[in-house]
C-alpha cells in the first residue's frame, strides 16, 4: 500500500570505509520502499558522493526490487564506497571531480535536482555523516527542498549521541572468529607473541568487545589443559585501546611474568593506540606522516601493532612475533543476526522520515532516552570515547589480571 506524500524519486549512497552493514541497509532501504512506496523511484549514486558529483548513478530496477533480499548474504558494498569530502575543495579538484572554482556541495545540490531526487540517504560512518550534516545545512541555507536521511555506519561505534552504529556488532564476532584461527600459531613456537591489531582510531569499542566476544568463544569449548589446549594459553592477556594511557615498562613486567608461565602472550590492541606517541618518534627521524583527506593519519603509516610489538617483544623475551590485523576481513564481512535487526528497525525509521521529510541521522539517541529517531545533523560529533568504566570491560580485565589504567589524553569527544 502507497503512503501519502511519498517521495517521487529517493537517492541511496554508501560511503567511507566498509563495514557489516552495507549491503543490508541498502537491500531493506529497497525492500522498504517497494513494500511501502511502490511507485517511488530508487536511484543508487556509485560509489558515493564520487558518483553523486558525476551523476553517476544505478537505476533500482524491478529486478533489483524483486530480488534485493539476496544483498543479505554479502558483504561489502552493492553499490561501492568512496572517501570523498564535499568541504575539501582542493581535494575534488584534484581528483577530477569537480572543476577549478566549482564548490562541491553545490554541484552536488544541482546534480540532486537534476537527478529530480527528494530525498538522499546516506549510509557511512561519523566522516560520512558529517558530510551529510554539511550537505543538508547547504541545502537548507540555500533553498533546495531537498531532504538528507543518514543511517550510521562505523565499526567503530564512535558516533555521538547513536548508541549502536550498523555494523559494529558483526565486525566484533568476525574478529572475534578471526583470532580463534591465529591464536592457534602459539603453538608452532615457543615463547610465542601474537598482536592482534583491531581497527578503531579514536574510540576502542571495537577492540574491547572483540577481546569480549573471543573470550566467551573460547570459554565455550572445551579444553584438555594437560596438553596446550587451555584456556589460559589461548586466552588474551591484555586490551590496549586509544582511551588508556599505556605503561609500557609495567605491561612489560606483567606480560613477562605470563609468557614465563604459559609460554605465550596474546594482546588487543586498536590500531589508534598511543598513535601519538608513534607518530612523534617518527616525525623525530624526520618521516612524515601522510593524512587523509579529512585529515586523519594514514593508520597503515603509523602501524600501531608493529610499534607495540617491537616495544614488547624484547621486554617479554619473545622468540618470535607475529602481529595479525583483523580489519579488513571483519568490515567485509556480511551483517549477522544481531545487526540485521537493528538495521531492519533504522531503515524503516528512515523510509518513515522520507515521507515526514525529517532529516537527521537515524539511530538510539543517547542523549533522548534511547529513542530511534532522526538524530539532528548538528548533534552529531564523530570520536566517541570508549568508557573505560564499562562493567563488562572491568570485568574482562580481571580475569587476565590487567590492571586499570588511567585515561590517555584523548582527541575524541568523550560521551
């Protein structure tokens, strides 16, 4: 059934880095629409706002409509990603896709009005959103009745104020299994260090409930601890997130005393951990540290687990180190159980704000008693910190006896 003051013709594009819900988000915002709003047109921007600048888009056929419950089975992103700023000028001219003196979010309005789309929605993380937030407020100041409708994904889950960002549950359980596989190598070696380097730049939600969901893996099978099949070698002997400041010479100590008893020491650590700190003794040997286009560090330059590793690994008297980053296998991967539904519940949020006309991005305001809502674009800040005070994360760190540590002087905004 039709809804009154449906949109004629709604946009979807996926943008930034991946993550588990991608191809989920984009097959219910279809599957929504098609239920609800058959006669509305569905264009799909390739690769984000790279296509969306270009005009370069896929038309969602009856086909696609039809058969978009198949985009649940995968990871990734239908319809392809890009890391494209709309503010950063310099940045698109130089990639070709605006000319010299055009401004960006306004070759972006005009192709929306061309394209003769009423609604946009924006499915990325807090880079992605905020760029949404800039395209809504340019829109609105400058008189396009345009409405833009974002859905957060992060792995990360550092969005404030959404509780839950799409994607970040699945990508700890992939972690999670991605390291059940590793931890298997402290057996071909003695005294044997394995860094496992989990992606979160600012915020180490991700890290921590990736340690979390391995432990509970590895405490639901079964062990023979007489053989090197036991819970404490295969265990994780400590968290390192960007949020902690980390005494490497105490750590030392401490991980030293269990690689002495177990014969192996496995760590977590983001790959935003103490990134400071490695980037100053780089820039001291005079390298320089490429950023991005929204200004990040390029964390594959800093290398966080490599730097740790080399920290640790004499400290510890490791015989052989192994470092295994997680990242790109567990974003890619397709949305679990737990996320589907969560994303089922933001995408129909969002189909009911199209017809509203309400943009925001959807998600559980923190900051309005959880309620699933449009959140404001100007409320959302990207760098949510991880609190350290999290019963659960205590909790994980006692049982392998890491110690709290205070926090680290932390750029995110804090929540």
């Amino acid at each position: 059934m039709s809804e009154t003051n449906a949109p004629k013709t709604v946009a979807i594009l996926t943008a930034g880095g991946l993550a588990p819900c991608l191809s989920s988000a984009v097959g219910y915002l279809i599957e929504l629409y098609t239920q609800r709003m058959p006669s509305t047109r569905i264009i799909c921007y390739r690769s984000g706002y790279k296509g969306l600048l270009l005009g370069d888009f896929i038309e969602v056929s009856p086909t696609i409509r039809a058969e978009c419950g198949t985009l649940h089975a995968h990871g990734g992103s239908p319809i392809g990603n890009s890391r494209v700023k709309l503010t950063n000028v310099k940045d698109c001219v130089k990639r070709g896709l605006v000319k010299e003196g055009e401004n960006p979010q306004k070759v972006a309005a005009d192709q929306l009005v061309k394209d003769g789309v009423e609604v946009l929605h924006t499915i990325g993380g807090d880079d992605t959103s905020l760029a949404a937030a800039a395209l809504s407020a340019f829109l609105a100041t400058n008189g396009y009745n345009l409405t833009v409708i974002g859905l957060p994904k992060t792995i990360d889950n550092d969005v404030v104020p959404v509780k839950q960002s799409l994607g970040a549950a699945t990508a700890a359980d992939h972690g999670a299994a991605f390291f059940a596989n590793v931890v298997a190598e402290s057996t071909a070696n003695p005294r044997m260090f394995i860094v496992h380097e989990v992606m979160g730049r600012d915020c180490g939600w991700l890290t921590a409930a990736t340690a979390r969901d391995y432990t509970t893996k590895i405490e639901s099978n079964p062990v023979l601890p007489e053989l090197f099949v036991d819970t404490q070698r295969l265990g994780v002997h400590a968290v390192y997130l960007p949020e902690m400041a980390i005494d490497l010479e105490a750590e030392g100590r401490r991980l030293k005393a269990v690689m002495d008893e177990v014969d192996c020491v496995n760590i977590f650590i983001s790959e935003g951990a103490g990134v400071r700190d490695v980037v100053k003794e780089l820039e001291t040997q005079g390298i320089e540290v490429p950023r991005d286009a929204f200004g990040h560090y390029k964390l594959d330059a800093v290398n966080v687990g490599k730097y740790f590793a080399e920290q640790f690994a004499t400290r510890i008297g490791a015989e052989k180190t192994l470092v295994q980053k997680s990242g790109y296998f567990a974003r890619s991967a397709a949305a679990n159980a737990e996320d589907r539904a969560l994303i089922r519940l933001c995408c129909d949020e969002a189909v009911s704000a199209a017809v509203r006309r309400e943009p925001g991005l959807i998600g559980h305001d923190e900051e309005r008693g959880g309620a699933l809502r449009p959140i404001e674009f100007e409320r959302i800040k990207g760098g949510k910190s991880f609190d350290l005070n999290t019963p659960w994360f205590i909790e994980l760190l006692a049982k392998f006896g890491q110690p709290k540590m205070p926090n680290a002087e932390h750029s995110g905004h804090g929540h």
